[in-house]
C-alpha cells in the first residue's frame, strides 16, 4: 500500500519539525543525563497546540486526526 501525506499533514510534519529542532533537540542530551522531563516545554507545546491532538476543537483541542497525531510521534513529540 502506497500511502502520501496530503499538503495540510506537510505542514504540520513541517512545523513540528521545526519546532523539534528548535525546542526540543536542545534539550534532550541535558535532561537524557538527569533522566528527566523539560516540563517547560509543555507551555511551548500547549502554545503551539501540540498536546492532545486528537482532542475535539470544541474542547479546546486541535482537532487533528490518526495520521497527523503519528507525525508528531514520529518525530519525537
């Protein structure tokens, strides 16, 4: 089965991406050595509406479906 992500899923790969690199990448040999969790982050995340993906909009969620809350798992979200 061959399978391509549609242009809205691009940009959120896109954007997650970026903001892995930018946020996240930084931090993780630091906290992997305290075996902790940056817990700033959840602002940063909840800002970029990062968190719960699948969660309604009508709940304050982004709404988002399968395929986009896999994107961010993939990369490291």
């Amino acid at each position: 089965m061959f399978f391509e992500l549609n242009d809205e899923q691009k940009e959120f790969q896109r954007k997650v991406r970026e903001i892995y690199e930018r946020e996240v990448g930084p931090l993780v040999e630091e906290y992997g050595k305290k075996e902790a969790f940056p817990i700033q982050l959840f602002r940063i995340l909840g800002e970029e509406r990062l968190l719960c993906l699948r969660c309604p909009e009508k709940y304050g969620g982004p709404g988002l479906e399968k395929i986009s809350e896999c994107i961010s798992r993939e990369l490291g979200l």
